[in-house]
C-alpha cells in the first residue's frame, strides 16, 4: 500500500521509506534515515534531528543538508505525538520492529533499540543505550547514557537507571533497584511454572547457563544477552 503523509509533514532528503506507512501533521523527517514498512508516525514526531552533542554538527536537514549516520527505523513500530528520535554520531540510531514509542519520549543518538520494545509516555533515553527486545519502560522513566537494559525487563514509571537492568527482571526507584522477576513477561512469552522456576538461578545470576526446556524465543534472547560484549 502507498503511504498516507499528511501535506503538512516535511521529510528531508536523504529519506527512504518503505511501503504503508503513515505519517502525521507537522512531523519532520530528515536524511540519512531508513525507514521500513507499515510504522504509524504520529503528528509533530522529529525524526533524524542532529545529535544532543556538544561539538556535534548540526545540519540543516530540511533545507537538503544531509550529514552523520542517521537513524534506521524497522517494520510495524507506533511512533506517537511529540517523539524525538535524534540521528548517530558514531552509528545510526536503530529502532527495530514493533515497537510503541508513546507520547513526548526521546531516544537519544547512537542508541539501539531493539524489537517489540516499548516506551512509555516521556521516557528519555541518552545516547549510546542499549534496550533489548521485549522490554517495557514506565511513565517518565530516565535512562542515563551508555546503559544497557536487558530483554524482557520491566522497569517502574519514574524510575532513574543508572547501571545495567537484567534479562526479564523487575527495576524501579530513584536510584533503581531490582525487585524480582518478570514472570508476567516470562508468562506471556509461552513459559509455565517449571521453566520460570529453572530460570530464577540464571536471572539473578546465581548460574551462568541457560537452563534447557525454554521457549525457543525465550531462549534465543537469553542465550544471546548472555553471550554479548562485555560493554554492552
């Protein structure tokens, strides 16, 4: 299907877009970007902006200058009103697919968020963050820059996070803390009480292994998180 871009929304040059995607009032969208299939921008969403960064260039993108890595932006996310998705200064700034990215949230440049991630109203993410597939962030909460926030994690609304957030657990607080484990999120990934009792000696890091028996997704996404850089 052909996209729907609203006559007021500017997008840049240096802009890809895939197929059947909708693009709000008053958005802008400036190059280099790499849009794919099937998102829902809302209105007054800026996309591909200039890094927050002191010394960083700032091109003027809706008038054609095009500069730095840009922003790539998957299939199927929900962008909302007032979002900010700032472009890379090292590396483009990713959005995977699936995500929902609500109102007045920002993702900073050079970070990495991956699928089915979901930021709540006002979030801030500083740059060169990592938040990995499955996880949910509260109302308002901050992420300070170069933090990686594990798959599945759920973090409380209002919450400062200051230092790495594990695979499938639950943080909340200022300064935050981990409290326990996800097993909703566990639950709705297809584990039953056997496999999330297995999993209580990975995720709080009492064991190193996967335990055996997980849904493949589940699986993948642990045996992943375990296997990653050591900054990461």
């Amino acid at each position: 299907m052909a996209n729907r871009i609203h006559p007021t929304a500017i997008i840049g040059d240096g802009v890809e877009l895939g197929d059947d995607n909708v693009i709000g009032p008053y958005t802008v969208i400036v190059g280099p970007a790499r849009i794919g299939n099937g998102n829902w921008i809302g209105p007054h969403v800026s996309i591909g902006g200039p890094a927050e960064y002191l010394r960083g260039a700032h091109p003027v993108g809706w008038e054609g200058e095009v500069e730095g890595p840009g922003v790539v932006i998957g299939d199927g996310n929900k962008i909302r009103e007032f979002v900010t998705v700032n472009q890379g200064v090292h590396e483009p700034t990713r959005l995977g697919d699936d995500c929902y990215v609500m109102g007045r949230a920002h993702v900073a440049h050079d970070c990495t968020i991956d699928d089915g991630v979901i930021l709540t109203s006002a979030v801030q993410v500083a740059g060169h963050c990592h938040i990995w597939a499955g996880s949910n962030l509260g109302l308002g909460t901050v992420v300070h820059q170069r933090t990686v926030i594990g798959p599945g994690a759920m973090v409380g609304l209002g919450s400062a996070i200051r230092k790495e957030v594990g695979a499938f657990t639950i943080t909340l607080g200022n300064p935050a803390r981990t409290s326990g484990i996800n097993v909703v999120g566990l639950q709705r990934r297809g584990c039953d009480e056997e496999a999330i009792a297995a999993l209580q000696g990975f995720l709080t890091g009492k064991e190193s292994e996967v335990p055996a028996g997980l849904p493949d997704e589940v699986a993948a996404l642990l045996k992943a998180w375990a296997d990653r850089a050591p900054q990461d």
